[in-house]
C-alpha cells in the first residue's frame, strides 16, 4: 500500500477526500490527516510517506511553503500534489515549479483524483522499477571491483553512489554447517537470497553495501557486504562490536547458524579486492576447522602465511617457448612449472605470484615489439579471466592454451597484417551490430588472430572492440526509445541483448540513466 498525508485547514476538504473514493481498492492507505504545513512537516521528519496532497494556502505554513522546505532541507522523498482555487492557480504553478507532480483544484472530483492516483501509481512503478536496474548496475560495478577488474570511471561512479570511509574490509556471510541441512534446505540459489536480503535489511541505509556474490570460486552459500569503518562508529561501537552485533541480527532473522569470514582490512575501497581475496583464503586454512562463529583475517592469517616460492627458471622457459611460438614446448614446459609448483606446496598466494610474474614479462614481450601496445587490453582479449581462475585452481589446461594464444598474437604483432581489415570490421559492426560479433569469430572470418585484432582496433578507434558495438546498439536503442513506442524488452531484443537486465545496465552505463527514464526526458 502507498501511503497518502491529506494536509488542509478545513475539516470538511480533508473529510471528503477521505471517503470521496475507496483508498485501499486503488492501492493506497490514509497513513494521516494534518491541519497546516508545520503539523505535516513535523509529521514527515518522523514517519516515511509516498504521496502528499496539500492545500495551498493554510496558517502557520501554507502548502507552498511546506513543498518547498521538504524539498530543499530532504525530509522527505514522497511526491506532492497541490489543492487549489481557481483564484489560487497562479500558486499551484508555482508549486509545479517546485516539483510538484500535479494540482486538484477545488471542488475536487472523483475522477480527476482518481486520475492523479493513477498517474502516482505508474510513476511509483517506474521509479522502484529505476531504482532496481540502478541498484543492479552497482552491485555488478562492486563485485568488478571486488574482482580487481575496475576502470576509473567504474569506481568513480562507486564513490559516487555509496557511502564511504577509510578502514574497509570484504565480509563474507555463510551459512555454517552446510552439510547437516535437510536436502530440501540446500537450495543454493534460495539460501543465497535470504542471506543478502536479510542483510540488506539490516544494514538498512547501508544496503547498497550487500553483495550477492556469484562466482564459482567462492563458496555456494554466500553472501557478503562491504563493511568501513564509520559503520561502527556511527554508532559508538568498536569494529569488532559492530561485527559481532551483524552476525548476531543475521542468525537470528534467518534463524540459522552462520559464520564470517572478515577479511584483512584495507585503507580505501579501491583496494577491497586485496580484503576479498583474503576472505577466501581464510577456508583454506587448517584453523578454520575450529568452532568459531567470526575469522577474522588478522587472527587467523598471523601464523599460517603461505611462503611465496617463485618457480623462475621454469618460468622463463615457459615465456622464451611463447616468444620462439614452440606450441609443443609450451605444454610440456607448462606441465613442468605445475609439478614444480606441487612438489614445493605452493599454494594460492604462492602461485597468484608466480602468475603475476609471467603476465608482467609477457607484457614485457608485446612493449619491445610495438611500443604502444595496451596489454590490459590484450590480456583481456586472451581471456585473461577464465586463465586467472583456471590456473589458481591448478589447471594446466588453462595456462597452456593462454599461452599458446599469446604466443599466436606475438608472431601476428610482428607481421602488422592489418592494412584493411579494420573498414571491414566497422562495416560488420555498422550493419550486424544486433548479431552475436566476437573478436574470435571475426579473426577467424578474415584469417587475423583475434588478439591483434583487438588491438588494432583500439588503436584506431580509441576504444575497445566490446565497448565500439555496445555503443553502436545503445545508440540504436535510444533512436528506437524516441521514435516509437515499442517495450523496452522489445528494444533490448532487436538491437542485440537478449538479457533486459543486461541491456539497461549497460544502457545506464552508456546514457547515464535508465532507458525508461531517457524516453520520459526525451517526449
């Protein structure tokens, strides 16, 4: 039910409105009545309301008045509709201005609030609709984050959306004991859910801090939330307080045993991927096996650090077999490094070392070819992703093809195969935009390897193949918003996304807004 405040001096107005037609059929509650603009500000400040329909001229504060301090100092978000005179219209204009959303002028009639009531209505839905793709959006740019796969402008639009404070930390919320529910109860999806909707309840004006985390990599049943430090302070509590309070409601309002695992604190949210990471690797350690309802990385981590054992002369065998494009030599050389990795107990942070080390001299191999080469770029294209989890979970299969493939891009950086191929690459794009387009499935249409290609690319149009096409249908897109009056979903679909959710984020990405809210700004 939305909730209404029906504010007018005269009894017999806020009388009529009350019985003039039947709230709850038309999805509203009377939440209360006011006789000036002081009693409903009094009454905002304290209780939340969607809708207010108020008078224009009252003592103490009139309706304008009212608007306008509600709206300047945020008492409140809810929405306001004006009553007026005739007499008085020149008033209610001025209230649109404000940002009133409608006027009633008096006597008021059924249909015409009805009407109004409508209008909120469908207004409501879209803005919960908006708020929603938004508050998906910034999860997916957290969890990028989380990741270590941000640019910039991802974590500057974070900033912008959050509230932030030095001391961060990645704490993961699961369930404990996992192997002792019912088989019923080990829905993963659903255990997930309740662990970050309950969270976000409790964290109430912090929710945008939950994550529902969907890797593979991590545990099924978790969830987790990024915590800083004006957390605890806020409410005069010490961190470990404030922590053990968060496990403490979540247990109860699931009414299950949980654990977190708290993560190794990090000076700013830019660095949260160092706290995630930490998180993980708390499972992994023999003393996670104890009764302990809270890990806290600090604690645990204080005696159980893994050496970093670098596997350097395999290693550099593995990177002059890419440079030479020996395939044979580089399985066999891959499957050296693992043994080698195995027979020294190399575990995770151990071996995110050794693979750090052969990005950077791979990075190292491309810059000596083409000075203005950007191998985050190229990584990327390599799928850089699937490899990094791959190989931190110890497969071979991985590495041995990414380096198979990076040895491919090395040998075409040297030939610069490029001259007409990128005119035919923008006309693909320019008219198949809608098609499922890869870098892969083009390289392999015109005889280029799809690494270089993607680098090339970038050169010449100062931006990633991925980020070109997203534009080119997003640019579709809006057209399409403007000139007709197809469903978003329909859009979605004919420009080339098959997810609608997908499709707005990106589209927020791009446009700044959501494509329900570019449509309105645009009629």
């Amino acid at each position: 039910m939305l909730k209404v405040l029906l504010v007018d001096d005269e009894y017999v107005i806020t009388q009529g409105l009350s019985v003039l037609i039947d709230w709850g059929a038309e999805g509203y509650e009377i939440a209360a009545v006011c006789s000036n603009g002081q009693d409903a500000l009094d009454y905002l400040r304290e209780n939340p309301v969607d809708l207010v329909i108020a008078d224009v001229m009252m003592p103490v504060m009139t309706g304008l008045e009212l608007l306008e301090k509600v709206k300047r100092e945020k008492v409140s978000d809810a929405s306001f509709v004006i009553l007026s005179g005739y007499s008085e219209f020149a008033f209610a204009q001025q209230a649109m201005r404000f940002g009133c959303i409608d006027y009633l002028l008096k006597p008021i009639e059924r249909d015409d609030l009805l009407a109004i009531l409508h209008k909120f209505t469908h207004m409501s839905e879209d803005a919960k609709r908006d708020q929603q793709y938004e508050q998906a959006y910034l999860t997916r740019k957290l969890i990028a984050l989380l990741y270590g796969r941000s640019a910039e402008a991802d974590i500057a639009y974070i900033r912008s959306n959050m509230h932030l404070s030095a001391g961060v930390r990645y704490i993961e919320i699961e369930i404990a004991n996992v192997e002792e529910l019912d088989e019923e109860e080990t829905n993963m999806h659903t255990l997930r859910e309740q662990i970050y909707r309950n969270c976000r309840q409790i964290l109430q004006e912090d929710s945008n801090h939950c994550v529902l985390e969907i890797s593979h990599r991590r545990l099924n049943y978790a969830a987790g939330f990024i915590y800083c430090d004006y957390m605890a302070q806020e409410r005069n509590l010490t961190e470990v307080q404030y922590i053990q309070m968060i496990h403490r409601l979540i247990g109860i309002s699931l009414q299950r045993e949980i654990r977190l695992l708290v993560g190794k604190k990090v000076s700013d949210v830019e660095m949260i991927t160092q706290s995630y990471e930490s998180a993980a690797s708390l499972r992994n350690l023999e003393a996670f096996r104890s009764q302990k309802h809270i890990y806290f990385y600090e604690h645990e981590l204080q005696s159980h650090e893994e050496k970093n054992v670098l596997c350097k002369r395999e290693l550099d065998a593995l990177i002059k077999s890419i440079e030479l494009g020996d395939h044979d030599r580089i399985e066999g050389q891959v499957e050296a490094l693992f043994h080698r990795m195995q027979s020294k107990g190399i575990r995770r942070k151990g071996i995110n070392v050794n693979f750090n080390y052969l990005l950077f001299r791979l990075v190292h191999l491309a810059s000596n070819i083409d000075s203005e080469a950007d191998q985050e770029e190229i990584l990327q294209l390599i799928s850089t992703s699937a490899v990094e989890q791959g190989f931190l979970r110890g497969s071979s299969r991985h590495l041995a093809h990414f380096a198979c493939e990076y040895s491919d891009y090395l040998a075409q950086l040297q030939r610069d195969e490029s001259s007409g191929i990128l005119g035919n690459i923008e006309r693909e794009i320019r008219e198949n935009y809608a098609e499922n387009l890869t870098l892969q499935e083009l390289g392999k249409k015109y005889f280029i390897n799809s690494s270089y290609l993607g680098q090339i690319f970038k050169k010449a149009y100062g931006q990633s193949f991925k980020n070109y096409l997203a534009l080119q249908r997003i640019t579709e897109a809006s057209r399409l918003l403007v000139c007709t009056d197809k469903k978003i979903g329909d859009i979605a679909e004919a420009v080339g996304y098959k997810d609608i959710d997908y499709f707005i984020s990106k589209f927020i990405q791009i446009k700044g807004c959501t494509p329900s809210r570019f449509r309105r700004n645009r009629v």
